[in-house]
C-alpha cells in the first residue's frame, strides 16, 4: 500500500484516485528534484506539474466557502464583519496548520531534501498550503459535499468557538487600537534580518511603540513576522506598559 492510500485510510475518507491523493501531497521541491517521476504522480491533464499548486490553489476556494458556509449556519447572529473575522481566524496559514496537524499531513508529504533538512514538515506555511492541495483532490475526487463534511468536522471546534469580535481581530490590529486608547504612537515594524533563498525566505521583524521595541517575531514572510512580533508584544509581560 502506498503513502498515498495509508493516508487516505487515515483520513477515512473513499478515496478512489490515489494517484490525485499523492500529488497533493508533493511539494515542489520534490519534483525538482525527481523530475522523471513527477510526471507518474497524479491524475493529471497532459503538462499538468507532478507538484501540489495547482490542487493547493482549488482547495484555497474550497477551504474557505466550507468554512463560510459552516460559520454562516452556526452563528445566525454574527454580522457580516464578525463572520468574516471568524473565518480569517480559521483559514489563516498557522490555523490551517494546526488542523493538517490533526491528520498528521506532514508524515505523508513528499519532500526534496533540502526542504526536508530545513524542517519543512513542521513549517506552518508549508503544512497550510498542504492541507489546501489535500482539500482541493478531495474535492476533484469524491466531490463538494464530501470534501465540506470532512473540513467542517475537522475544523468544528474553532468553528464552534463564540469568542468576542475583538478577540478575533488579527495581532497587528489589536495592537494598534491598544496603543491608541492609550494615547501612544501606531506601531512601527521594522525587517531585522532577511534570509534564506527565494523560495524560502525567513524573515525576523521587531515592532515599536514610542521608539522602544516591544515584541519581534519570525516567519517565512514579512506579513507573517510582522503578525508574530505583533502577537509578541501583546502577550509579552512587558508589554503592559504600551496600555498604560
């Protein structure tokens, strides 16, 4: 039995093409590094890359209408900007990661090497993009109603949370409305260090209030460490000073 069919088992799920299965589990990296066997993976249109983002970019749509759709039916009182809050805070790449996590998607992802080395099967970005290829060849294989079934109920307990609005609003806007009840300056963000090769950038951001650093933060993207250095200086003990 192939990687693929273990891990449509373990998602308990009718899988009947296997080979669509594995080439949502392929990350690029693979395929420039196998070449010759990429264009065995998959069930796929003539041309068509043996890797994952073409599946990844359906599942995209497809992640976010069944998350929609499930937020929609289970909070009939939410206005349109407390739903679409909700479901950001669902679909984001550390949430998506945490529900591939659940599957333990990145056990079953084919890899190449240096991306392996790197700890590519732990990266929340690579985990999140992962899961949405997983969701997409659900989706092309055993169609719409099965595929929202499955993410709704792997997904049902930050579906089902009832947390303030003001909870669900992402690091940097909390942050910013924090130092602006308190009289303070917006936060300024600030890149520290940039590395890795284009395709796997690492970013590390500090942020600032009134000139003084109050949390830094890493990630593969400068959003995405701005959001953490954000959440830093939220949660940091220190932090109090910036509502004072």
């Amino acid at each position: 039995m192939g990687e693929a069919a273990v891990f449509a088992a373990r998602l308990g799920l009718p899988v009947r093409d296997a080979g669509l299965l594995e080439q949502a589990l392929t990350h690029s990296s693979w395929v420039h590094e196998h070449p010759a066997g990429s264009q065995a993976a998959g069930s796929q249109a003539a041309g068509s890359p043996g890797h994952n983002e073409r599946l990844e970019f359906l599942g995209d749509a497809v992640v976010n209408l069944a998350i929609a759709t499930a937020l929609h039916d289970r909070h009939p009182l939410d206005d349109e900007g407390v739903l679409s809050a909700r479901r950001a805070a669902i679909v984001s790449a550390p949430a998506l990661a945490r529900l591939a996590a659940r599957i333990d998607l990145g056990s079953y992802l084919r890899l190449g090497q240096g991306e392996e080395r790197s700890g590519g099967r732990v990266r929340p970005l690579l985990l999140a993009s992962g899961f949405e290829a997983v969701a997409g060849a659900v989706y092309l294989d055993l169609g719409w109603d099965v595929v929202r079934d499955w993410i709704i109920g792997l997904a049902n307990p930050e579906i089902a949370e009832d947390q303030a609005p003001s909870a669900l609003k992402s690091p940097k806007s909390r942050l910013q409305e924090l130092t602006q009840r308190s009289g303070h300056g917006r936060p300024v963000y600030d890149v520290v260090e940039a590395s890795g090769p284009d395709h796997r950038r690492q970013f590390v951001v500090t942020v600032s209030v009134d000139g003084q650093v109050r949390g830094q933060g890493e990630g593969a993207s400068r959003q995405a460490a701005e959001t953490a250095a954000a959440a830093r200086a939220i949660d940091d003990s220190d932090a109090s000073g910036v509502g004072s």
